[in-house]
C-alpha cells in the first residue's frame, strides 16, 4: 500500500478524521441511552471539531451526567462492538423507529421518499438511523482519549418554534497527548477570548439596548482608529482613492443591484416619505452610483475606489458573538473598476495589497475559491470566465488554494481568504469577488479606444472585511498584548516617588510631543502594584522613575514581557520606542 493510501486511513485524513468522530457521536448516544432508556435521539453529526448529539431529556443534562456519559463511553470503546450497516424498506424502517419510541427519528424517516431504502448502523445491543460511514469497530476508538466539552439548548431541526432539545458536544483523538494538547489550546483560547479582554482592557462592551450593535470605548477607539490610519496610508500606496456612501438608499436601488430578491431577508427596512428604503447591508450598490457620476475614459481605468462603509445585517440573536457575529459593522470595502484585459493584474495587484497587511499583523492565510452558485445571476459563460482569471491570477503568484464549490456570490465567483491566527485557528476575512452582473444592471460605462461604449469589469474587494471582526481576531491573535504601534497605551510612566510626580508629568509631556500614547500612574500605591496593574493593562513599556532619575535625567524601562531593560536616556527610550512603531515590528 503507498504511503498516500495509509494516510487514508489515519486520523490526518479529514475523511477518516470525520468518520471517527461520527463513530464516537453514536458511542454517545449508545452511552446516554444505557444509562437514561427514557431518553430520546434526535441528530448526531461530525463537525470540524469534533462531534455532538441533539438530544430530548427529562432533565438537564450537568457536569455530573457528562462525567458519567464519559465513563459509559469508554466502556463501549473496551466492549469493541462491531459496527454493522442493515437497511430496511421505508415502512419497516418506521416501525422498527416507533417500537423504539424515538419520534424524532420517525419524523426523519417520513421526509424521505415512499420508496427509500433506509439504511441503520447496530452496534451491541444500540442501533441508529444512520447514512453512515463509520468504522468497523468501537475499539477503534481511544477511551480515554475522549472529551465531553459542552451541553447547550439546540432547537429541532433549527427551528425556533420546534422542541427544545439538548446538544452534547465532544471531541476525540488517538491518542491521549493529543487530547490534552487540544484541551490546553481550548483553555488558552479562553484565555484570549477578545469579549473578555474587550472588557478588561476597556476596548468595547455590549448592552441589552441594542444586541448585535457593538460600542467601541475610548482605548477600542484609538485602537480602530490606528489600524484605519495603516489601512489608508497602505491603499493610498496601492492607487486608491476613498469615498463614502449614504447608509440608507430607496428600495428601487435594492432591487437593481439583486439584493433586495437575494439578501431581503437579512435587511433592515424603513419608510420614507411613503416610500420603502433599505438600510445598507453592503456597499457596493452606492459605489456604482458614484461611478455613474461622471463619464469614464479607458484612461481613467483601473479605478479603484475604497469605502469604510457602516453596514447593517439582521442576524439571529442566538447567533451573535462579541464582536465576531455583529448586526452593524464598517467594511472596509473597495470597487474596482477596470477592462477584461486589467483583470488578472488588478487581482494580482489586491493580493499582494493582501500580502502586506497581513503579514504586519503575523497572519498566515489559505486560500479557497468559491464558484457559481444554483441562485445565480448571468450568463453562464462570463462566470466561467471570471472563474477561470481569479484562478490563473493566484496560480500565477504561486499561490495554493481549494475550490469551494458552488458558494460564490449571487452575482460571481471570489477568493476568499482564510486567515490562521496564533493558536492555529482560521478566520474569513478577506475576499475577492469578481462581478460582470453589477456593471450590467447599472448600465456602467466608459468609452474604449475605439472611441465606443463598453461595459467595465468589477472586483469587489474586502481586506480585513469586518473592521469589527478583525479587532476581534487580532485581540485574540495577541492576547490583548498589541504591537506598540497598536497599542491604545504605549507608555505608562510610574514614579516611585512623590518627589518624581513632576518629572514624570515631564515625560508625559515630552513623550506627547512625540506624538506617543503615555499616560501617568500617580496613585499612591507601591511601585510592584503599578507594574503589576500595567502589564495587566498590556501596556508595552513602563518608565519606573524615582528620585536618582530625576537628578540624572533618566528612565527606568520595563518591558510587559517582563524584562528589565534597565535605565537610559529619555531620547535612547525614544529612539528604541520610535522604530519599534515606525517598522511595526511584533515583539
């Protein structure tokens, strides 16, 4: 057998990987109903990480009963039950479901067709509807190397106004160093959750007045600010020019641009003077307007064109998550406008616009190209076209990726782009759209040199998507621990002394001048408190200044690492500081 083959049946393949988890979703539920016959099965899937067990129990399920499920579930693993798959006509399959009294697999059986042949899975004495595949053997399964992670409230079929159920979930690995490791990340990820930093390091907060609708605090409010400074200085290298657009546009808009027939149902409406208005969910449909402003040259193309628009989603409550799931966000889009022979430099042109920004901020990313989907506008061919330039243009840089069938926009295909953070874990952020639909139904033009009308190609571009998103992201990524240019507080000077209070308002004022964020910690506390509560607060550097700084001019410097950089000059302080924001290094 070639090695390629032996990765197939390892825990490295994604398919073997989904299949063993599948296997330990249905260990699960042979566990609960062991130990609880009165409960009743619903679904029980593999997930990206892991697996989970909808369920309808008497009870709610504790911490207890997931400790006691965890210890049936290793049982069943020992036992070594085979797996075996039967399949049964449809009308025996919901007998055979309604002598076992699990209405919920019932109801599943009746939404196949009359002439289905149902197929189960057995193992000891459980037996589940299920498609399968799974593995052939409980024993393949590592029992104390299994996790019971959570129990939420999941709705039936994820309807809000069916039954209420429970979810179980878990994860599970080969082997135990494994498992531990995972675990290790998750408390660590709990460590940087960016809702609990967002709060402790004074950044956002949340209110029942408006859920979904973030609040930035003054230090969140230096920190966006900061990164929309990097963000325009970067597209202003790169030849675009911004513009804004209103948030709220009539309904005859919506309806040109497609999104009032595809996306209705995720927009806020309004009316106007009698009339129904829409309020923004993306930007692009008031860039059009902006292009159709004034006539257009070949000569004036590319025309790049950058908004940090605030758009307006509606999404479930049950859905919304700090700032990572938000109902109003600023997307920091940009419109490209340009002729077919542009396309492939202009995409070639955002990716490494891509490139950049990303690697300032330590972030690797994948690739996947998203094709056309069934709820399709236009021809056939040009999406076949635009498939084909996104896919020569990144092949061209050398750039790898996976294809995502059938997920592309409404109106064409797009990159997206995958961003790995430093506890490995994944973000869509960034995206390239093609778009020959929009030009079309908006009647863009400009004259070629032909001297005739022709309809301009359109990239729609987002870099950090959700500025939102990415403060989330990147609070995570460094654990609240910004790079000192990002840093809300740069600098906190802490003397020791009531006699250094005014020098240390000196430095304050002179580090001001620099153009630095400082700020002055006069409490009378003790100097190891101050330290301590600074690098809490993340702040890079602290000035540790007392009386023999004073008299010699100097500054005491502490990095939040820890490390005693030990006393220097005010100016060498600066010079240090200055090219650690000037370069953006990452310490």
């Amino acid at each position: 057998m070639s090695e390629e083959n032996k990765s197939e049946f390892t825990f490295e393949s994604p398919e073997y990987r989904k299949t063993y988890w599948h296997t330990c979703s249905h260990v699960l539920a042979q566990a609960v109903k062991r130990l609880w016959p009165e409960v009743k099965l619903a679904i029980g899937p593999s997930i990206d990480e892991g697996f989970y067990y909808d369920m309808d129990a008497p009870f709610a399920f504790t911490p207890e009963h997931l400790a006691e499920i965890e210890a049936e579930m290793r049982k069943i693993c020992k036992e070594k039950l085979k797996l075996e798959r039967f399949e049964l006509p449809r009308e025996e399959a919901l007998k055979f479901m309604e002598e076992k009294g699990e209405p919920y697999k019932v109801e599943l059986i009746n939404d196949l067709p009359a002439d289905a042949h149902i197929s189960f899975y057995q193992q000891g004495e459980f037996t589940d509807l299920c498609a399968g595949p799974h593995l052939d053997s409980t024993g393949r399964i590592k029992g104390n190397a299994i996790k019971l992670t959570a129990c939420n409230a999941a709705y039936w079929r994820g309807d809000s106004n069916r039954e209420t159920l429970q979810r179980i979930y878990g994860i599970a690995f080969p082997k135990k160093e494994e498992l531990d490791a995972y675990l290790e990340r998750i408390e660590e990820a709990k460590r940087r959750d960016h809702r609990k930093l967002g709060k402790e390091l004074g950044l956002f907060m949340m209110t029942e007045e408006g859920p979904g609708f973030p609040f930035f605090l003054p230090k969140g409010m230096v920190l966006k600010n900061t990164l929309l400074d990097y963000w325009r200085q970067c597209h202003k290298r790169y030849g675009y020019v911004e513009i804004a657009t209103p948030i709220i546009l009539n309904q005859e808009l919506w309806h040109r641009s497609g999104h009032w027939d595809h996306y209705k149902d995720n927009m806020y409406t309004t009316v106007i003077d009698g009339e129904d208005y829409a309020v923004k969910p993306m930007n692009c449909p008031g860039g059009m307007l902006v292009y159709k402003n004034e006539p257009h040259s070949y000569r004036d193309l590319p025309l790049r064109m950058a908004e940090l628009g605030l758009v307006h989603r509606h999404e479930m409550s049950g859905a919304l998550h700090g700032l990572f799931r938000v109902r109003c966000f600023t997307q920091d889009d940009a419109h490209i406008f340009m002729t077919p022979e542009q396309m492939k430099d202009e995409i070639k042109n955002v990716v490494k616009l891509f490139d950049e920004i990303y690697s300032t901020f330590g972030l690797t990313y994948q690739i996947e190209l998203s094709t056309m989907p069934e709820d399709h506008m236009g021809d056939e061919k040009d999406w076949k076209f635009a498939e084909d330039t996104l896919q020569a243009a990144i092949t061209e840089m050398g750039k790898a990726f996976v294809i995502n069938a059938g997920d592309g926009a409404f109106y064409g295909p797009k990159l997206d782009f995958h961003l790995a953070d430093s506890l490995g874990r994944t973000w869509q952020c960034g995206t390239i759209q093609l778009d020959f639909q929009m030009p079309e139904r908006f009647e863009l033009e400009y004259t070629g040199e032909d001297g005739q009308k022709h309809r301009p190609v359109m990239i729609h571009r987002a870099l950090l998507g959700s500025i939102e998103r990415f403060i989330g992201v990147i609070t995570e990524h460094f654990a609240g621990a910004f790079p000192a240019w990002l840093s809300p507080v740069q600098v906190k000077v802490l003397p020791i002394t009531d006699r250094a209070a005014g020098y240390a308002k000196e430095l304050q004022e002179a580090l001001d001048a620099r153009g630095f964020r400082v700020e002055v910690d006069g409490r009378n506390e003790k100097v190891g408190k101050k330290i301590r509560e600074a690098t809490m607060e993340k702040v890079p550097y602290m000035l540790v200044v007392g009386d023999r700084d004073m008299e010699n001019g100097t500054v005491s410097v502490r990095h939040r690492s820890g490390e005693d950089l030990g006393a220097m000059s005010l100016e060498d302080f600066i010079k240090l500081l200055d090219h650690e924001v000037q370069t953006r290094a990452i310490q």
